[in-house]
C-alpha cells in the first residue's frame, strides 16, 4: 500500500507529491462621382465622322459598357492543423515519453527549472524508445496541484497561473513536444478544473491528465486517504475534449488516466474512447521492478477495449533501497508494449 505524507503543504504519496494550453465596400450606381454632370459633358461633344477628331476631342462612335472584373476566384482553404512533429494522429505511428512537474516543487517531478535543458533530457530517453514508431515527446504540467491545506475556496488545490502555462506551452512547442494539463482536484472536480484551461485546450498541441487519487470525497483530507473517481466521469471529460477537436479541426487530443491501484478508479468498464480523443490508462506503480511489473500486469486486466497502455516510471521511489530504474527495453518488453511512458 502506498503510504501518505504531506510536505510543505503539498500532498505526498509515498516520498513523492503524486502525480499530484479591411475589406473594401463595392462601390454602387449612386455612389458614382458626378454623375449627372459627367452625361451632360458627354451629350454636348460635337460628332464627327467615324474614325476623325472633332475639333474639341475625340469622336465618340457609339456608347459601350463599362468592363466588368472577373469575380474573384475563391481563397484556399487553410492548411489543416497538425500536431507538433507532423500529422494528425497519434497511434499507432506515435509513442509519447516525457516528464511531469511544476514549478517551485521539485518533489513533483523533474518538469521544472530550465525548461530548454529538460527538454533536451526528454529527447535523449525518448529516443532510446523509438524502435518501430516516431517519438513524441510530452510536458506534462501539473496545473491543478493538490494541497494538504483548504486554501480560501476550501478545495484543497491550487491553479498555477496562465503566465506558467504559456511558458511550458511555450517550451513545448520549442521542442516539438505536446503539453499535458494535470488534474490533481482536491475537493473540486475534474471537469471544473478541466474547463478551467478551455482556452489552453483549444490549441492544436495541449491535452489532459487527471489524477483520480487526488479527487477526494467530502470530509476526506489528501493524502490520508486515497481519492477516487469513475468511468463515467473520464468519458465525460474525453467527450468534452472531442467537441473541443471537432469545433475546430484539431488533430487527435491525449486524454491520460492515472491510476495507481484498483480503488482509485469505480466502473472502469464503462471508459471509452471518443472522436478525436485518444485515452490512456497510466500505471502508477511505486517501487522495484517486480512490484512494478506485477502492479501493470494486474491493472491492465481492467483496461477496456479502444484505451492505450501507459507506463510511469519515478527517479526516487523506484530507486531507493537498493532498487534501480528500469530500462527502456525493459519497459518495452511490458505486454501490452507502453505507447506512453512517463518519468517523475
């Protein structure tokens, strides 16, 4: 079981915060510039024989319409929008790795700090995972992050400002990468904390990851007891996202779900896949390798046809007491093969 503590007022889950973006006017008969006097002028000329001048000007032999433009043809379409390394979807020819984090709390993930230099570290564990697919690299931003105090609104989470998410949005598209909007939700809800960042949500590279362990029932304090939350509210979440998608013909959006055991996660057989939504079942598990495995091995037996797998991997908690961090290779080598692989 994975123990609870809590660390300068943010909820820690086994050492480890869990997984706590002029036209012109057409000019008409009456708008014509003196137009009574410009008939007259024109009445008044003398005529003279075709093809000779008259003494005051040029013979007019017959009166003809004025030429009229050629309607403009059409404007092209504009091209269609992709995601950050090319097309518009994601499996199968994509796998994603990156890191999580947030600012001011290294304990959340190593996503901090100098966000060029970490960028440059996801590129070289992401390359190790390439194999048979191009890889995407992920920022995954933990934007509502739990808390172990209520805070003035009593939710128990925090927002980060808008003036963070351009900035990881910012060094997302920097290095071609995709950026992921976790949802720790405290006492709030996912979909209020998910709407919350529509704007973020209606560019062509920004997705979503909600942490059921940290949706807490009421009365319940993070980090003392395990949060959870449904099937139904992930579908709910991934259809809000697909009408986002079709709204404005954006390429496949990444829905995650992380899940760390069994509890955290009610009616998972009803998860399911929406238009333009891809949806990923993150294993969470802590520790050594053959806990880690065993933890996959058990949770994917839940996952439900159309949901991709995922894979999380932690610098600290897999590491300690003598432990390492599994290989790619090794985590490639999980049945079913991670199409998204995280590292805290």
């Amino acid at each position: 079981m994975r123990l609870f503590h809590l660390v300068a007022g943010v909820a820690v889950v086994g050492g480890v915060v869990g997984a706590l973006g002029g036209c012109m006017r057409s000019r008409g008969v009456g708008d014509a510039p003196n137009a009574s006097s410009a008939s007259s002028t024109v009445a008044a000329l003398p005529v003279a024989a075709a093809g000779t001048s008259g003494p005051t000007g040029p013979t007019i032999a017959s009166a003809s319409p004025a030429a009229t433009a050629d309607p403009s043809p059409p404007a092209p379409a504009p091209p269609r929008l992709e995601l950050p390394r090319g097309g518009r979807e994601i499996f199968p020819d994509h796998r994603l790795v990156g890191f999580c984090g947030t600012p001011g709390a290294p304990a959340l993930g190593k996503l901090a700090g100098k966000l060029s230099a970490r960028a440059a570290e996801i590129d070289g564990y992401a390359k190790k995972y390439a194999q048979n697919r191009k890889v995407l690299p992920l920022f995954e931003l933990i934007a509502v992050v739990v808390q172990g105090a209520p805070g003035a609104d009593g939710k128990y989470r925090r927002r980060v400002s808008e003036a963070v998410v351009d900035e990881y949005l910012a060094a997302a598209r920097a290095a071609k990468a995709l950026l992921l909007l976790n949802v720790q939700p405290g006492h709030s809800d996912f979909m209020t904390e998910v709407k919350y960042f529509e704007k973020y949500l209606r560019e062509p590279d920004v997705g979503v990851a909600l942490d059921p362990e940290w949706a807490m029932k009421p009365k319940q304090k993070p980090g003392v007891y395990y949060g959870q939350t449904t099937g139904a509210t992930v579908n709910e979440v991934a259809e809000y996202l697909a009408g986002i998608v079709k709204e404005n013909d954006l390429p496949e959006k990444v829905l995650v779900f992380h899940q760390v055991n069994s509890y955290v996660l009610k009616d998972e057989s009803v998860v399911k896949p929406a238009p333009g939504v891809v949806v990923i079942k993150s294993v969470d598990g802590l520790g050594p390798k053959g806990p880690k495995i065993a933890t996959y091995n058990h949770l994917l037996k839940s996952m439900t046809v159309g949901v991709h797998a995922g894979f999380k991997l932690f610098f600290e908690e897999d590491t300690s007491n003598g432990g390492r961090l599994m290989t790619p290779k090794e985590v490639l080598s999980l049945k079913p093969e991670p199409e998204y692989v995280m590292y805290e």
